[in-house]
C-alpha cells in the first residue's frame, strides 16, 4: 500500500464568556487593521504607479514603518507576516480576474474588483505557524502574548498523525472559532491487478 499527506482540521470553539475571549478579539482587530493599513499601500502604489507591490516589499515597508505601528503590535512577526501574505494572495487573485477578464469578458458581469478595506471596527483572521505554537503535552502552547492561553487538542493521539502545520483564529458573530491544521498519512490501496 501507497501512502500520501492529506490535511485535516481540528475546531475549537472559544465563547465570550472564556478569560482569553478578549484578548483573542483584540489580536484579530489588531490583523485587521494591518490588513487595513497595507490595503492602503498597495491600492495607491497600483493608483499611482500602475504597479502591483508584492508580499517581499511590503513587508520591509510596514516592518520599518514608525509613524504607523501595525506591524509591531502584532503579537508576533510571523502572525503579521500571514496577513500580509493573505492580503497578497487576494491581490494575485484580483490581478488574474483582471487579465483574465481583459481576454474574456463575456464570462464577466463586470470590471472585477480591487481587494476592498475591512470594516473599521471589524475583524480579521489571525494566523500562527507550527514556529509560533507548540506541541507540549496533548496540547498547544501558544507564544508568550497570549498570556497562557492553551488548547488541549485531539489529533495527536490519532495513528495516522504526521505533523502540525498552523492555526487560523477566525473571528465570527459572537465567538471565536480556532482551527489547527494539521497532517496525516492516507494510506491508498494499490488497484486490483487481478
């Protein structure tokens, strides 16, 4: 028998009544405005110049940028790093729609549509690699500034595990729901040859 990696998810449910509630909130609002923030960036370097300002360069841009700190109040770098790359790749997708509409128009109802900014007081997903979390225990530890907050997972003790991969904290209506995406080996069956 053949094996390959397939990706699963494990979810967890985080309630407003939870101690870590807030704090989680309050780090998706912070991805939302870097969301937000390099939204701008790249808009009016496409406005200005007609170009497309990539994940390299916008990252040491907002890295370096003093006057507004949205990188830096990430609660990691890596975290600020995934909403740049998610940003990214929602322009990569806007820029094939716009080619790709340029050629075939009739498959279109309109001009597709720019990345648009997030509401204000709105949220936006939070991302965290296996370089930020741990495995430790039967669970994961997160870094530091999410002062303790921990989740007790199952997927470990499942045999076809292979490895953590990240969790994404995705804000909803009135909870918090955290998915950690993880690999296993699947175990495909040769054909029969009779």
């Amino acid at each position: 028998m053949e094996s390959i990696v397939g990706q699963r998810v494990e979810k967890h449910v985080i309630k407003p009544g939870n101690s870590h509630y807030s704090l989680l909130a309050e780090f998706c609002h912070l991805s939302k405005n870097l969301y937000n923030h390099a939204n701008y960036e790249v808009r009016q370097r496409f406005f200005k110049e007609g170009e497309w300002l990539r994940y390299p360069e916008l990252d040491k841009l907002l890295k370096a940028d003093r006057e507004f700190p949205d990188y830096a109040s990430m609660p990691t770098a890596q975290c600020a790093q995934q909403t740049l790359r998610i940003l990214d790749r929602n322009w990569k997708s806007f820029m094939n729609s716009r080619r790709d509409w340029k050629e075939h128009g009739e498959k279109y109802r309109g001009v597709p549509g720019m990345p648009r900014y997030l509401k204000k007081d709105g949220y936006f997903q939070l991302v965290l690699t296996n370089q930020n979390c741990r495995l430790k225990g039967g669970g994961l530890k997160f870094p530091k500034a999410f002062r303790g907050f921990c989740l007790r997972t199952t997927f470990t003790r499942r045999p076809d595990f292979l490895s953590f991969q990240q969790v994404r904290i995705i804000p909803h209506r009135n909870r918090i729901v955290i998915e950690v995406v993880y690999n296993i080996r699947i175990m495909r069956e040769k054909p029969d040859n009779g």
